[in-house]
C-alpha cells in the first residue's frame, strides 16, 4: 500500500454487487442498497471503473488470501460454488 495514503473519504454501506460492465479491458463495479421509496428496487450508490489486472489482486485482498499459498483458479472456484 501508499504510505502516504491519506484515508478520509466517506464510508457507504452497499448492499451488493448489481453488475460488472466491461469497458475495454476495464471492469465497471456497481453497487447498490435497497430503496427506502419503492419495495423491491435498488438505488445505485458506487460505480467504480478498475483495470482488469487489478480484479486479481482485489479478489486476493478480499479474501484475505496469501498470493503466495492460494491460486486464482481457486478464488475462481470457490466464487462460483457462493453463486
């Protein structure tokens, strides 16, 4: 990580991951929350475009694996058997 990193954005409560859209060779993440206004809709609150290549590493940080021990077909795994 940056050590000069300075960590003062806002923090939101997402409630899933609605999609991924391809832009190129980058992702495009949306996040959403339910809607308080109609049941059953969801309000969009982040969307956060990556470079491909970063996707792995993320999917490492998320699961708190240790690149050195766990391979990404096994993250590939593993997310398909949650799904």
């Amino acid at each position: 990580m940056n050590e000069r990193l300075i960590d003062n954005a806002c923090e939101i409560y997402c409630h899933r991951i609605a999609r991924i859209d391809a832009l190129g060779p980058n992702r495009r993440i949306i996040f959403t929350v339910p809607s308080i206004d109609c049941d059953g809709y969801e309000n969009v609150v982040v969307k956060l475009i990556l470079p491909a290549e970063l996707l792995w590493t993320l999917a490492y940080m998320a699961a708190g694996a240790d690149r050195k021990t766990i391979s990404p077909e096994l993250i590939a795994h593993e997310t398909q058997t949650a799904n």
